[in-house]
C-alpha cells in the first residue's frame, strides 16, 4: 500500500489508546493520520490532566483531528473527578423539559469543549421499550418517541451551541433488544412499519435539528437486511446503513 493510500485509509479511523499519556503507539497511529482518537475511562484524569493529554495529541498530530468522548451522563460518563455529575437521561426524559434538555447539553458541551474535545458520543436517541434490554435502560429518555426526539434534539443543540459535535445514537435503534451488540450481534425482526413509528422518529428530530453525526447500532433488523447489521455494508448485498463510526464499549 502507498504512503498515499495509508494515510487515506487512516482518515476513517477513530482510535482508543491505553494509559492516561500519549503512548508511542498513538504517536505512530499519529503519524499514520487517523482522523480521530477516542477517550474513555481508563484515560481520564482530573480536567487539568485531560486538557494537558488532549492538547498534546492534538500538537503531536500537527493537523485538524477530531477528540471524542462518550459524555451522556448517568452511567455512561467518561469524565468523572472535577466534572458535573449528570443525571441518566431517563431523569432527564421524566421532567419533559425541553429547555433543562437544552441547558444540560450547553454544560456537557462546555465541560468538554473547555479541555479540549471535539465530539460527544451523545444523546441517546434509542427508544425505551424494552425493560429487559441489557445495554440501553436508563441511557434512553424514555418509551414515547416523540418524548424521546423532542428532548433529544434540545440536548443536542446545547451541546453544539457550545462548540462541540454531537452523535445521535444508535440509528436505526437499539431500544428493543435482549442482547449487548458489544457481546453478541442482536436481531431484531420488526416491520418497516414499526421502525417508521417508533425506531425512527427521534432520528430524523435530530437531524431536522442540524445533528452533526450519527452512530450505527451493530443490530441485524432483518426486514431491510436480514444477513448484515447496521455498522456494515457489502457491495454484493448493500445494507440499508452505513459504516460504524464508533463503538462506546470497553468503558
């Protein structure tokens, strides 16, 4: 492969590194020019210790790259010692606040912007309808769709209008599975019908609201493609979604 060709290639990888400085092996991915790095728990420190480790990556790089973190509040917050504590989203969908929405995504943006990210991996935009779901539960904003887009897209606007991208998550929907898609690869069998009720709706709120990206659900939803999940795609069998951006697991 060309030099040419690598650092193309490398353009579409975000990558996850070890430790809580910026390790040779990052350095090399560095040089190789991936598009973004991803943090997660095992890399994060007080706020003076992240800023430091994210400006270094950034000056390391020597070029526009993308430093992401997965920020949602409640269970999943990557960021802990010196920043907000948040409530789940499920407390945040029980108020029906589209304005507390708003001004919790402006203090996530601010939080993050302030030590140097780039994108959250939030709102959580799966809709809540089933109680034996193993991965999503408190992380959605509840069971109504509508609920769910509404507060949804507010959060996300706060998080933008504070200087940070946002990522609606997991498209098509991962809300009604048994199963952790990090651990096994779920299959949903719901008619088009019922994406188009219930899956679906808080998607297109977030992009009707400027959503700057989205993430793939690794969830097989077998009326549009009943052999690839949504984070693939096969040029002989050309699922309905696109590739994978990111994945929020290990935490």
């Amino acid at each position: 492969m060309t030099p040419d060709l690598v650092t193309r290639a490398a353009k579409l990888f975000t990558v996850g590194f070890f430790g809580r400085s910026l390790s040779s092996e990052l350095g090399t991915l560095l040089e190789r020019g991936v598009g973004g790095v991803v943090f997660f728990a095992r890399n994060v420190g007080s706020p003076e210790e992240v800023a430091r480790l994210c400006a270094n990556i950034k000056r390391t790089a020597g070029r526009p790259l993308t430093l992401a973190v997965d920020q949602e509040g409640g269970l999943v917050a990557r960021l802990k010692q010196g920043f907000t504590p948040l409530p789940s989203m499920r407390a945040l969908g029980a108020t029906g606040d589209e304005g507390l929405a708003f001004e919790l995504g402006g203090l996530l943006g601010r939080e993050l912007r302030a030590v140097g990210f780039d994108l959250n991996f939030a709102p959580v935009l799966d809709v809540d309808t089933n109680p034996d779901n193993p991965i999503i539960g408190t992380r959605s904003l509840g069971r109504d769709p509508g609920l769910v887009g509404r507060l949804g897209a507010s959060l996300a606007r706060g998080i933008q209008e504070s200087g940070v991208a946002a990522c609606a998550k997991h498209f098509p929907g991962h809300g009604d599975t048994t199963e952790d898609s990090h651990l096994a690869l779920p299959r949903l069998p719901h008619p088009i019908e019922r994406l188009e009720a219930v899956e679906l709706p808080p998607f297109r709120d977030a992009i009707d609201a400027g959503i700057a990206s989205i993430m793939t659900a690794h969830v097989i939803f077998s009326p549009l493609d009943s052999t690839f999940p949504a984070t693939m795609r096969c040029e002989s069998a050309p699922s309905a979604f696109s590739y994978c951006v990111s994945c929020s697991w290990p935490r």
